[in-house]
C-alpha cells in the first residue's frame, strides 16, 4: 500500500519506490571578473561616480541636437580668508622704506650743484695709489640775503668782489692700511698758476675758477686730483645748523674784530654762524700764527663736521637728518663725474680726525708768512701720499 502526500508515494512496508537512472546536472561555472550575467564575452562597463540628482530645467531650455546636455555652470567656490600676518606687514614696511630711500638719494644725487671742474686740464700728473679731494671753502655769497650776510659776518661784499677760497685741503684716501691724510694748502702759498706766471695759490681759482685751480695744485704737488668739492659761506652754515650744531672744545678766547665773532673757551656747540667765524678766524690773539692757526682749526672743524654726519644720532635722527638731506643740495657744489657714494665716502673716512685715525698736516712752509713751501720736505709729504707710504714725521707740520 502506497502513501501519498507531500512526500509522494511511499510504499506501505517503508520500502522505497526504485530510481530511475541518475541524471547528471551541468555544472555552472562561477563569472570571471568583469563578466557578469546579461554580459556575455565582453567586459563589465566601468563604475562611474553614482549619478547625481538631474538640475531642474531652466525656462526656455530646449534639448540640444544628439541628445548632449549643455555643461552645467560651475558652483561658488568657498571664499578664502586673507590674513596678514606680521611677516607681511614687515615686509610691505620694509619695502616702502627702500622705496623712499631709494626716491631719496636720486633725489640728492641730481640736486646738487655741478660743474667741471677738469675741463680742459692739461698736463695731468699719472694717477697713483690712493684717492685724492680737492676741497674747497669758497667766499661766495651767492644766495644770501644783506641780512644774512650781516648775521654771519662775512665782511664787505664790494671787497670780496670775485670768488675767492678762504680753504683749500687735500684729502688723501689710501688703498691700503696706511692712515688717510687731510692736508692744508695755505692761501698764501706761492706757487706757479699755469698761463698767469707766479702768484698766491687762490688767485687761481678767481682768475679761472675750479679748472685752473685743479691744474696749479696738480702741477705744484705732483698729485692727481680725482674728486673735487666745493661749499660757500651760506651752505657751510646751513649744513652746521641742520645737524643741530657741532661739538668744539676751545683752549683760548677767540674774538675777531674783522668778523666781530666772539668764542668763549670750553667744550661747547658752536652754530652755523659761529662756526663760519672759528674757520675763517685769523686776527686774533688765539690765531698769532695767522693763516697757519686758522688751517689748523679749519682741520679740526673739517673732522668734527664729518664725525657729526657719519654718526648713529645723526643718521638715525629724522629731526637731523632730513634738515641735513634738504640743505646738502643747495650748499654743495661737485664736479660733473662725482656722485653722492663719493661724498659719503669722503665723509666716513675723515670721521676720525678729533680721535688721530686721519693724519692732519699743513705743507712744510719756510716762515710763519705760509707764503713758500720747504722743498725737501715738502717733496718727502707728496712722495709718501702718491705711494700710499706713511709720512715721515719731519714732514708733518703743525
């Protein structure tokens, strides 16, 4: 007896029903990667980034031609914050200051007074070691008020008529170790004035100005002159009170009856007009060497004026240094082939004339009158500056 149900059709006795012969199932082979149902013989196609949500349609969109949607504009980029930090801020500080320097020195460069002082010279000794100034303190008056002239005491200007030099130095810049030298012509010297016979060393700058002046020094010394600089009575106190005055220390009284200037002894500022008197002064009982004393003050001024300008409380002191920048111009005058660097460089070598690092002398002269030089040893100061040598001390006179 059979039983059905879900079990299909058992035999009653528990026996099984025979099999029928057993069929083999096809094996399925698992896919290959990339193949996939649906996908025969080629490949998966790639995976994309999932799609993303379509834009609204804009009013008065229609479809391009081939079913190509237009690009999409690109969204807001996130807005970056600037920040200035203080890097930047120096930066931009310091970029400025170079800047203004810079506006500064051309500034300076092309205002002050030029001429040529070497046209035409003639016969010009060889240059040797070394560099050498042509310094000039002129008499001019140009420029200054009757008033002005009063307050400096600069003497009766129908007298004065025609330029004269009141100074007449040579500064010596070594190329080696060797100290540099500030040497005083005394304007009495006679030398040989080229074209004019024999005469006082500054007549030639009246008969034929800076050129001819150039010329009697280079052919009375034997030295080249490579920098020429001149200053007049104006400029040389203006400078003076644009560095607010300059530290002098006076052993004697000095009083002038021909410039009415009166100094008292002692350490003191002098002012521009009272400067002007200390280097002009000659007929006085601090002076009885005339011409000889006054050269010499004219020395120590030259390196105590110097010494001011080159020093950290003028140079970094806006209230000194920007009357000094804005009075150069006007009260200087330089030769067509010098630039500031020059003068600058001029400057910081004679800083150290008050502390002895710049050898002062006057050229060896023969009587107090300053008006004839000793040969020999004025042979021996000239030899030593042209070969950047140390001076003989017997050569050296103070």
């Amino acid at each position: 007896m059979s039983y059905g149900g879900d079990y299909g059709g058992y035999q009653a006795r528990g026996r099984q029903q025979p099999r029928g012969p057993r069929q083999h199932q096809s094996a399925q082979a698992l896919p290959l990667p990339g193949r996939e149902a649906g996908y025969p013989n080629r490949a998966r196609p790639p995976v994309g980034p999932p799609a993303t949500r379509a834009m609204p349609t804009p009013p008065g969109y229609e479809p391009q031609p081939g079913g190509q949607e237009p690009p999409q504009p690109p969204g807001p980029r996130p807005r970056r914050k600037r920040r200035f930090g203080i890097g930047k801020i120096l930066l931009s500080l310091l970029v400025l200051l170079v800047v203004f320097l810079a506006g500064v020195w051309i500034y300076l460069d092309t205002s002050i007074n030029r001429v040529e002082a070497f046209a035409n010279v003639s016969d010009r000794p060889a240059a040797a070691s070394g560099t050498n100034w042509l310094i000039v303190g002129s008499d001019s008056r140009e420029g200054l008020t009757p008033e002005q002239e009063k307050q400096l005491a600069t003497g009766d200007a129908k007298a004065a008529s025609g330029k004269r030099t009141d100074t007449i130095m040579i500064a010596h810049l070594p190329d080696n170790s060797t100290k540099p030298t500030l040497l005083s012509l005394p304007r009495d010297s006679q030398v040989t004035i080229p074209g004019h016979g024999k005469n006082k060393i500054n007549a030639a700058f009246t008969l034929g100005g800076p050129p001819l002046l150039v010329q009697t020094v280079e052919q009375a010394t034997g030295l080249h002159i490579d920098h020429y600089a001149e200053i007049g009575f104006g400029g040389f106190a203006n400078i003076v009170d644009a560095i607010g005055g300059v530290d002098m220390c006076i052993d004697k009284p000095m009083h002038d009856d021909f410039t009415n200037i009166s100094i008292p002894t002692g350490c003191q500022k002098l002012d521009g007009a009272h400067a002007l008197g200390f280097v002009r002064m000659r007929h006085s009982d601090a002076t009885p060497r005339s011409d000889l004393d006054r050269v010499e003050n004219q020395r120590k001024f030259m390196g105590a004026l110097a010494g001011e300008i080159a020093s950290p409380g003028t140079l970094l002191n806006p209230f000194d240094l920007f009357p000094l920048l804005s009075s150069a111009p006007d009260a200087l005058t330089m030769d067509s082939g010098d630039h500031l660097q020059n003068l600058l460089g001029l400057a910081w070598a004679l800083r150290g004339v008050s502390s002895g690092g710049v050898v002062t002398t006057t050229v060896p002269v023969t009587s107090g009158s300053a008006e004839n030089w000793d040969k020999t040893k004025s042979k021996q100061l000239f030899d030593a500056l042209r070969n950047d040598t140390d001076i003989p001390q017997g050569a050296i006179y103070n």
